[in-house]
C-alpha cells in the first residue's frame, strides 16, 4: 500500500537561517528549494515575509499619547474646514468677478479698478493737464510749494 505525500515539518530554526542565507546572498530561492529538497517556493517566499529582516518594511508605527491624538483629529477637523472655507470664498470671487463683467458689458460703466500706476497717471493728467505725460515728481512738488504759502513761520499748533 502506498502513503500519500507526507507534509514535511521545518523547524523555526531551519527556517530563519535559510531566510538569512537569501537574503545575505548566498544562495536564491530556487538553489534553496533544490538544495534542501523543498518542493515550493511559496513556502520560502512566506517564511522570508515572518522571519526576514524587512518584514517590518513598509508598515508604519506611530507612537502619541492621547493628547497628541486628540490634537492630530482636532488639527485634521480644523484644516476640512478651512478647506471648505477657501472653496467657498473662491466660489463667491468667481461670482463677483462674472458680475462685474456682466455690469460693464451691460451697463457699459468700466466697474474694475485701475491698477495703482494707471491711476497716478490719470490723477497727474487731471492736476497738471498743460504738462501733460511728462510731469514728473520733482516738477508735481515744486509747483505745489510754490503755490501754497510759506509755512516755516508758523508756529505748531497745540492742544489744550
């Protein structure tokens, strides 16, 4: 009569030092299963997962107190709702923004700002409109001085 394949045992000790000898290079899997006369590679594959030294590799151990916790999910709440926040007020900038060239282009009225040199510019042409665009700033000052009076004589004035 004849026996089944009988499972064979290997001891945690035979175990490990074969998964050394992998991994230190000495001999691959396939060396191993014919050396020692194991029939799959599953089996050796699944002790370098429990016994090698990266079976640790890719997991992640945190360590907090409570305190730490409770702050991390009070941190991670507060950034959602900041999150939501911005969407919200990039929405609402959207809005605006789609109104107001809706106005102009209705209305015809320039609505938008000018951008800050734009209107210096303008200002200089409405107070100084003989010079025209080459007014400059030690021009713009001298004929302000030279209009107002003197001041120099004055004395400051004080609060009571």
């Amino acid at each position: 009569m004849k026996r089944g394949n009988s499972q064979v045992r290997y001891s945690e000790e035979f175990k490990r030092r074969l998964v050394e000898e992998i991994e230190t290079g000495v001999m691959t899997i396939s060396q191993a299963c014919r050396f020692y006369g194991i029939c799959s590679t599953n089996s050796i594959y699944k002790w370098i997962s429990q016994y090698g030294m990266y079976k640790n590799k890719g997991t992640q151990v945190y360590i907090m107190t409570s305190k730490e916790e409770i702050e991390l999910i009070t941190l991670r709440r507060d950034m959602a709702l900041l999150k939501k926040q911005l969407e919200e007020a990039e929405t609402r900038a959207i809005a605006w923004k789609c109104m107001v060239d809706a106005i102009e282009i209705d209305l015809g009225i320039p609505v938008k700002k000018k951008p800050w040199n734009q209107a210096l510019a303008d200002a200089r042409k409405l107070l100084y409109p003989e010079e025209g665009d080459s007014v400059t700033k030690d021009i713009a000052e001298s004929s302000v001085s030279q209009s107002k009076p003197a001041t120099k004589d004055k004395q400051p004035l004080r609060r009571r």
